[in-house]
C-alpha cells in the first residue's frame, strides 16, 4: 500500500485516479464528506480509515445503538420516535426527566434535557420545522449521570488514552467543545474492555469512545468515528495524533 493526500476540497472522480493501493486517512470534520470520500477512496480500491461501513453507521446515532445492542454491548435505555410517529407511550415508559437528540450531529447541538410533557412538545414541534428528515425523528434515553462521562480513544483495537470530562457550571453537557472540564483517566477493566468491544463493533480502527455510568454499571453512549482529540493530549499528555499515524504508516509498510 501507499500514503496519499486526497485534497477533497477539489472535486473528485469515481474513480480518482492514482487512489488504487492507497491507505488514507479520513479527517473531514463534516460527516457527510467524511462518508463521501471514504466512498471515493475505496470505489477506487484504496483503503480508507475509517472504513465507509463504519463511518456510515457511526455518524448516526440509532445505527451505532442498534450496532452494539447486537454485539450484546450495554447502551442506555433507548426509544426511537420516528418522524411523525406518536410518541407518548413509549415515552412514558422512561419518565422525566430524559434526555432528547436528533440520530445525526455532534458537540451537543439540538441535545435536550426534557423534564415535563410541555417541554417536550416544545421540543417536538420546534424539530417537526426542521427541513433535514434525520433532525424530525427523536432518540429519548434515560439519562445516566448527568454532566459527566468518559472520553476513550482506541487506535488499532487497542486503548491509547482516556479522560473524564465535567460539564461547565449551568450545563450538563460535558462535551469539551462546549467548555466541558476534562483531565485525564485511568480506565478501569471494564471501561477499557467496553471502549475496545465498542469500536470493534462499528468496524473502526480509529474511535473515540464516550461511556456514562449510573450504579448500575458503564454504557457506551457513543462511537465517535472521525474524533477529536485536541482536549484528550492536553488533558493526559498522550500524543495519540502520532499513535495515530503510526498506526497508517503500518497498515502501509503491511
């Protein structure tokens, strides 16, 4: 195999010539071009990390619960409400409060903490507006502890680091992108055998893992499959950028 810097800011071809043999890294922030260059890279027959199967499914959230519901792995207690479908059944079954999130988008964006019927028909009808079909359909879960969860980031099926991160006083969000406290982790067994398990699942060689936990144990809450990972160096000072590229100039030298 061999490196190759795929500008994706230019137009590319079906196939792009000079793609074939080639092993390359997808870091596109947006996850539709994420999904639409690993398309490219391996219609042309290269190799692109992550794959296309596992950045399809781990930019939506209820494919990537569905995914490890079948892998026997531990989510939070999840309820689809599809666009358009009535809801107030399934829903009561959670009880207040929970917590309410469109299948695709990251940093938090549209996360709601619903506490009442009312604002969970502001909620509904605020999202039925909306023109992209994916952001009218509801993920409702109960919450597990709220403001804080773990951030693992696993590199060839193996852990490379994890920190914990604290939502900002007057959120309860923990996401870093919105000012999340975060320092660094020691994983317990079952936290890092989780992590691992759950990027496995997804088929990504490259994961950035979020777990929640309530007393009754850990729950893989997310598979991030293009993560970030500025705020997990700082926070334990592992350089997972160069583990990262270690491990595609591996998979080339290979």
């Amino acid at each position: 195999m061999k490196p190759f810097i795929l500008n994706s800011s230019k137009p590319l071809l079906i196939p792009e010539p000079g793609l074939e043999g080639a092993v390359v890294l997808v870091r596109n922030i947006s996850a539709y071009n994420s999904i639409y260059v690993a398309a490219v890279v391996e219609a042309s027959k290269g190799t692109a990390v992550n794959s296309l199967k596992s950045l399809v499914v781990g930019h939506d959230k209820i494919l990537s619960y569905a995914t490890l519901a079948r892998a026997g792995l531990k989510i939070p207690r999840t309820i689809v409400a599809l666009d358009g479908a009535s809801h107030e059944d399934e829903v009561l079954k959670l009880n207040y409060p929970y917590i309410d999130k469109p299948p695709v988008g990251s940093w938090g964006r549209l996360v709601s903490l619903v506490k009442s019927p009312e604002a969970l028909e502001q909620v509904f009808s605020h999202r039925r507006l909306m023109g992209v079909p994916q952001l009218r359909v509801h993920v409702l879960q109960k919450p597990a502890k709220l403001g804080y969860d773990i951030r693992c980031l696993v590199v060839g099926g193996e852990l490379a680091a994890c920190m914990e991160r604290i939502a900002p006083q007057g959120d309860w969000r923990s996401n870093a992108a919105l000012g999340g406290l975060t320092r660094a982790y020691k994983p317990t067994g079952d936290v890092e055998e989780l992590s691992v398990k759950a990027s496995l699942a997804v088929g990504a060689r490259i994961a950035g893992v979020d777990i929640v936990c309530d007393e009754e144990g850990y729950y893989v809450n997310e598979v991030n499959v293009v993560p970030e990972f500025k705020a997990l160096i700082k926070a334990t000072g592992v350089r997972v950028d160069k583990l990262i590229v270690d491990h595609v100039i591996a998979d080339i030298r290979g």
